[in-house]
C-alpha cells in the first residue's frame, strides 16, 4: 500500500527565528501512486511579532500579495480554529 504524502509550505517575515514570524501555511495532500494533488489548503497567520521583515522578503511578499491580505484580519486564521 503506498503512503501518501503532505507536503507543508511556510511563508515568513524572514529567515531568523528569534525575530521573524510565519505569515502563511500552505499544505498539498500528494498521491505519488496517481501522481495527483488529491487536495490543497492555505491559512494566513497574524504574526505574533510586530512586522520586521527583510526588505527582499518584503518586495517578494508585496508582488505576491501576501502582505496586502496580513492587513486583512479577516483572513488570518485563529488560535480557536485548531480547537
């Protein structure tokens, strides 16, 4: 029986764990038997930390749209979500 596989994709602030925070969990279900995405999801996170992003990492996320959708609270996923 094969296995299938999660692949797990984090966005951040930046590389340093002391001082950037994650801004986004992307996940893809993956069925290497078929070689189909069997299902996909995304999450945006509030930062725990005030913004202090690495310019190149800010120009990236301004082009993706990424941190235009972090200044919409409503998109952020919640604490009582995982509950």
């Amino acid at each position: 029986m094969v296995q299938k596989i999660l692949f797990v994709d984090l966005e951040t602030t930046g590389l340093n764990f002391h001082t950037d925070s994650i801004s986004e969990v992307g996940v893809v279900l993956f069925d290497p038997e078929t070689r189909t995405i069997m299902d996909r999801a995304s999450w945006l996170v509030r930062p725990v930390r005030e913004f202090n992003c690495d310019p190149v990492v800010l120009e990236m996320h301004t082009k993706n749209g990424l941190w235009e959708a972090l200044g919409n609270p409503e998109k952020h996923l919640r604490l009582s979500d995982w509950q």
